[in-house]
C-alpha cells in the first residue's frame, strides 16, 4: 500500500462492468474540490467515476478516487449548447436536464449510465464515430488535478499537450474535476430508423458503405452463423427526428415518451445460463423476428441508444465469475478478411457471444483514440476455464491484421501485445514519466500493460 494512504478511504472489493476482475483497493468518494484536492495526495490512485469501464481501467493499484459526488452542473450557454458541469455528473442526468430544451449529446456510449469525466477518460465513441468522432472533438476543456497536486484548465489552446493526452488516456494523466462539453440541438426525443436485413458479412459491409451518410449506423452480427451465412446482420441506421417525422399525436410534446418498463437481474446464477446453445438458439429467434421489421420506424432515444439500460444489473446474466468483452478495431484495408477470421475463430472454438455488435469509424483523430478508420467489433464473453487461451488467440487474429483493442474494455491483455498492437503506448508511457504522473496515476490496467 501507498505510505500516505487516502483519508477517509475505506478499503473495497471492486469491479468494473464486467465484474471481472476483483480488485481489494482503497476507494474515496470527495464531495467538493478541496476533498478532491486531499484525495489526491496519494501514489497509486486513479479516477473513477459510475464503475461501467468493463475491465480494470477505473480500479487504482492503491487507490481508487470515485467522482459520482461532484455531481453539479455550474453554466449552460443555450446560444452555443455549451454546458460545464463537474466530472461525477451522469450522461443520464445531462440528457433529463437538457433533452427537453432541445439538446442532445453529440456523442454517445451504448449506456447512459457514464460519468462525463469517464467519458472523457475513455474517449468514447458512439454509432456516430464516422460522422461526429469521439467526444473528444465536442469538449471544449477541462479542468483536472495533476501529478503535483495543481490544478490546470486544459484546452486545444491552453496546456494543449496535457489536454490532449488526457482525453482516452484512461485516468493516467490526473483527475479530472469539471468539463465543458458542447451539445446538439434536436427537435425531439425520438429517432427515425432505418433496418435492413444482412445474409453475411459482405452484404453488411456493403450497407455500411452505401449509407455512410447515414448519422448512425451499427449492426448486430450472428457470431454462430457459418457457411454462406457467416456474419448475418441486422443494420441499424438512425437519424434525429424532426417535428414533421413525428406523427401528428407526439407533435404537440416531441419530448415525452413512454418509459419503458426497467426489468432486472435480481442475482448472478452459479453458471452463466449463456452457452452455445442458449446463444445460438436466440440468434436465430432474433434474426428471424427482426427481419419482418424491416424498413423504417420511429423509435424514441432511450431504445435506440441503451437498449440494455432497462435490464438492471444485466452483467449478472454472465453468472457469478463475471465476463470480459473484447473490442477491436481493424484498419478498413484489413477488416473483411480480419473479420471473417474472427467469425470462423469465434464459430470454431467458442461458446460465441450473446451481444456482438458490428460498426463502421471513421478516420483517427486524437493521438489516444480508441477508434481508427475501418471496423469495430465488441465480443462478451462469460469468464470460464478456456477464456484466456481464446482471448489471447483473438488477440493473434487483431494483431496479424494490423488492429487493436479498446483500453476501456479489456480485462486480459497482456504487455506484449499492448504494446505490439498500440505503439502509441510506448508514447504515451514516456509522457507519463516525464510529467510525474507514472507513480502518482496507476490503474491495474496501466500496471498489467506497462503504461
């Protein structure tokens, strides 16, 4: 343990998302800049925010300095969207406050449930990363706590170099206190989509060309599917609907919809009821139903975009050993052949994943961003006996392709491949050890890959 530990810490048991692995750490939860400041003074420690990093990224080697009390949002600008609010706030409470004035982010995750300097942190993307980026390119600055305890507001303009490596470098840079982040003006809470029905990879790469004008776009892909079939899809396009997209009943009020009905997953079963069989079985269900949905709808914001935020605590499904997901991206040039060595892997060799997700990225913008021009494709895996030698042998197939993985995902990666794959790493590493930052920022993810 650090020799100054954290006051009031209390030491915890804790997970990411993906309850896999568990970390004993010290975990702090400040309420105000000066708690942020003391917590702070320890080595060892790292930001995190709403825990729904899946691996290992926001759990601190000695420390672990959770943001969700400074929750207060502190300007709005309705002239530019422009919103400045403290770190802890949730992507959830952004959209309740501003949705209804006509404002959406331009950017975001597959859950709401995501703190905004998390957001940051990880350099998100969403189904509109070849059209908007990451959030990277909506953040207008930052404030963050830095190795020798001072705090500096970041932007493209002022302590640049510190602004840009803070965004996707996963915590390791310092604590992010406050954000201003831009918005879009929407004109209401709902989206118009569009599906189409994909019989193999090929065709859904075809689709994803074709509409890449389309502002969202991403697929659901049949990990099980072989032969002729292998990467069946459904392709999901989106756009923003305006009041004349709406019927004439939501137009008097294009904010409001019908809530949803939140389930849940009361306890985590002793073995995963998620097998080859359960798997496949539901893929072809779901194929099956969703290609009479064909063409186009209206959905509202809450289904489009967080389709699992209405399943509570669905990460028990997994059962009690928890999962991993493995999300990768691979240079355009390599992807239909990268992919369908994944798929055969995945088809051959695995129990297959119960959510996998296809989508297209555009070009490579912040020096750590995640995403690159070509595809990404997100595996979950339940945590079993053969987990590692699987995850390493689809690390073999990304590497062989010239891909990579998303740090805010992985729980299995090794230095090497880190390394091998992301050469930015090396970078990134040097940085920290010139700035002070190596002893004072360091999660089990940094220390498991070296950064």
């Amino acid at each position: 343990m650090s020799s100054n530990p954290i006051p009031n810490g209390r030491q915890e048991r804790v997970t990411g998302w993906g309850r896999y692995p568990i970390v004993e750490t010290r975990l702090v939860q400040p309420a105000s800049d000066a708690e942020l400041s003391v917590a702070t003074r320890s080595d060892g420690l790292v930001a995190r925010g709403n825990g729904r990093g899946y691996g290992d990224c926001a759990v601190g080697k000695d420390a672990s300095v959770q943001t969700l009390a400074l929750d207060r949002f502190e300007s709005f600008d309705p002239e530019t969207g422009i919103v400045v609010a403290q770190s802890g706030v949730l992507l959830k409470t952004i959209i309740d406050v501003f949705l209804p004035r006509g404002w959406f982010p331009y950017v975001t995750p597959g859950t709401k449930f995501v703190s905004l300097g998390g957001m940051a942190a990880a350099d998100v993307h969403g189904k509109n990363h070849h059209v908007d980026g990451t959030i990277r390119r909506w953040i207008e600055w930052f404030e963050i706590v830095c190795a020798d305890g001072q705090i500096r507001r970041c932007s493209r303009t002022e302590n640049n170099e510190l602004f840009e490596a803070t965004i996707g470098g996963m915590g390791l840079t310092g604590v992010i206190s406050r954000i201003a982040v831009r918005l879009r003006r929407v004109q209401s809470a709902y989206i118009q989509q569009q599906t189409f029905v994909a019989p193999n990879l090929a065709a859904a790469m075809e689709l994803f060309d074709r509409h890449e004008s389309a502002t969202y776009s991403v697929a659901w892909i049949d990990c099980l599917a072989v032969g002729e079939a292998m990467g069946r899809s459904i392709v999901m396009l989106g756009e923003h609907a305006t009041i004349t997209d709406l019927p004439v009943d939501l137009r008097d009020d294009p904010f409001d919809f019908p809530l949803r009905k939140a389930l849940g997953v009361p306890f985590a079963p002793p073995i995963s009821p998620l097998n080859r069989f359960s798997i496949q079985a539901f893929n072809s269900l779901y194929y099956a139903a969703q290609k009479r949905k064909i063409g186009q709808s209206l959905a509202d914001y809450d289904s489009y975009f967080y389709p699992l935020d209405s399943i509570h605590d669905w990460n028990r499904i997994y059962g009690r050993r928890g999962f991993v997901q493995h999300q990768c991206v691979l240079p355009e040039e390599r992807s239909r052949e990268g992919l369908l060595e994944l798929l055969q892997f995945i088809s051959r060799h695995t129990q297959g994943s119960f959510l996998a997700v296809l989508k297209k990225f555009g070009k490579e913008e912040g020096p750590w961003s995640f995403p690159m021009a070509g595809y990404s494709l997100a595996l979950d895996f339940p945590v079993n006996y053969n987990i590692e030698s699987a995850y390493a042998a689809l690390n073999e197939i990304v590497l062989r392709h010239a891909g990579r993985l998303y740090l805010a995902k992985d729980a299995l990666m090794g230095r090497d491949f880190a390394h091998d794959s992301d050469h930015r790493l090396a970078n990134f590493k040097m940085f920290r050890e010139q700035h002070g930052m190596k002893q004072k920022f360091a999660s089990v993810l940094s220390e498991r890959i070296d950064l």
